[in-house]
C-alpha cells in the first residue's frame, strides 16, 4: 500500500477522533454527562472528561502514524464497544462503529507507513511502545 494512501486513511480515521475529543474536552460533554450517568456509571462528568482525552489522543497518535498498533487496535476496541453500549438501537450508528472498527483493526495490522513520526520504524525505547 502506497504511504500516500496510509496517510489519507490515517487522517480519515483519527481527525473525527480529534474533533470529537477536543469539542468534549472545551464542553460538549454536557451532552455526554446525562447520557453517561442513565447508564448507571460513577462520576459522569469526570467520565465523560476522560473520554475526550482519550479520543483526542487516540485520534492525534492515529494522525501522526505512532503509536499507530497500540492506537489503532485500542480505537477499534473503542469503537465496537460504544457502537454496542451507546447504538445499539440505532443500526446506522452501530454500522458506522463496527466499519470505523475495522478501519482501526485494519491500520493495526498494515501499520502507518512511511509518512508517519518515525517513518514508520522507531528505534530505542520508542521502539516498544508501537
């Protein structure tokens, strides 16, 4: 697969992931709070903070290609999980999550390519985190 075309995929999947995490973080999670606290979870507004930074993490390690296997395979997990947990009434939502998903599982296992931080290939102690 041409490096060009991971690097299109790569920010296909991880900018919604920023925009999503940095609109939580700056306060959209006022919408995310009284969903999170019908669930039954504790601590809904610290919940839902914690959701943002994860998404907007998960989304830039995504964009920069590192560390593309641990976000990538986290993100895919993330994703089947909130399909199941929050869409599951909704097909065309639980859809979009399980196709996400697999996007995610995909980069996983092709990694970021060239035209990522590292050129793909970290080296010392980075090396262990991919």
């Amino acid at each position: 697969m041409s490096a060009v075309a991971l690097l299109v995929a790569r920010l296909f999947l991880g900018l919604p992931f920023v925009i999503w995490g940095m609109m939580k973080l700056r306060g959209g999670e006022a919408q995310l709070v009284p969903v999170l606290a019908k669930m039954g979870l504790p601590d809904a507004r610290v919940l839902a903070f914690l959701i943002g930074a994860c998404e907007l993490l998960g989304g830039v390690a995504v964009c920069i290609g590192y560390p593309v296997l641990m976000a990538g395979s986290l993100l895919g997990v993330w994703c089947l999980l909130t399909g199941y947990m929050s869409h599951r009434g909704d097909i065309n939502q639980l859809l979009a999550h399980v196709g996400l998903a697999g996007g995610f599982f995909l980069l996983a296992a092709v990694g970021p390519g060239s035209l990522s931080l590292f050129g793909g290939t970290p080296t010392g102690f980075f090396a262990y985190l991919r």
